[in-house]
C-alpha cells in the first residue's frame, strides 16, 4: 500500500507543479530576472532548505490533533529552465480520526498572511481546500490540503531552482 502511496504523490507533485510552474508566470525565460533564479544552491541545500520548511509548516498543527508526521526521505528533479531545476518532496501529517483538516489548512493559511509569500488558495481537484505558498522571488512553493484520506494532511514543495554540477543526470530519487 506504501509504495502506490508513494506512487500517487509524486504523481500529483509532478502534475501540481507542472500545472503551476517553476517560476511565477509559468515562464522559463524569465529564470534570470529573479523568478525561480538559481540562488547558488546545491541540490543538497535546496533539499535540506525546502524539508526544514515542510516541517515548520508541519509544526503549526497542534499536537494534541497529530498521530504521525511522515516526510520522504527522497524526491525528485523537475526542471526549472534548459540549466536549472528544483526538488520537490513533501510530508503526511496524519491527524486523529474526526479531526476536521480544512480549519487547520486554513490556520496555516492565517500564519503566513503578511510573509515572504504570495498565498494563492482553491479547491484541489477532489474539492478540498488548498492554500499555495509561493515565493514571489522564485520557485519555492508549498502546497497544504487534505491528504488522500481525511484524517491526513499532505504538504507538497518544490524548492528554489539551482544548478546540477556537470554530469549529474536529473532522473531517479534525490
């Protein structure tokens, strides 16, 4: 069950992100005026950078409503330009059975007013509440809704873009 689990979630991180973008407007071109710009990152920062913040949102639910947090230990590699691109993971919050989760989205939503990011929200495909953090400066984006059951709360991130050393190929878990 874990690993179509698994499966399901990277298919929706390459779609979510694939439908917003690496950058704000969706262009590529833009890379070098500050939208998703490399930040001289390595991936390995870029990973460590985007889970430390997966898990500050993960710290704004209250404790006494979480059975587990679950954050992946691997991800992926989409392409932000031709040279740069951006890792994304994400965490499970499971949340005790009866908790309703779209108060607590909602929460976090109310945190991050007035912050480093844009707040984009909508309902998700399945008709959940959803709110994006979006770094107006570059890819970086956090994706809070429901999660493929109700009693889980997913966050879905794609990291600021960078660029692989030379001979790295972007395929496989990162």
């Amino acid at each position: 069950m874990k690993i179509r689990r698994g499966a399901a979630v990277m298919v929706m991180v390459v779609a979510l992100v694939g439908l917003l973008g690496c950058s704000d407007t969706g262009d590529v071109g833009n890379v070098g005026e500050g939208k998703g710009q490399d930040m001289g990152l390595t991936w390995q920062e870029a990973k460590a950078d985007t889970q430390k913040m997966e898990l500050e949102i993960a710290d704004l639910i209250p404790p006494d409503k979480i059975v587990s947090i679950e954050q992946k230990e691997t991800g992926m590699l989409l392409s932000c330009s031709k040279t740069e691109h951006n890792w994304n993971g994400g965490i499970t919050v499971t949340v005790v059975p009866g908790v309703e989760v779209e108060p607590i989205v909602k929460d976090i939503e109310e945190h991050y007013q007035d912050s480093r990011f844009d707040i984009k929200t909508r309902l998700n495909v399945v008709g959940k509440y959803q709110v994006q953090l979006r770094s107006p400066d570059t890819a970086e984006i956090y994706i809070i809704t429901e999660g493929f059951t109700p009693d889980a709360i997913r966050i879905v991130s794609g990291s600021v873009c960078f660029t692989l050393p030379e001979g790295v190929y972007p395929g496989g878990d990162f």
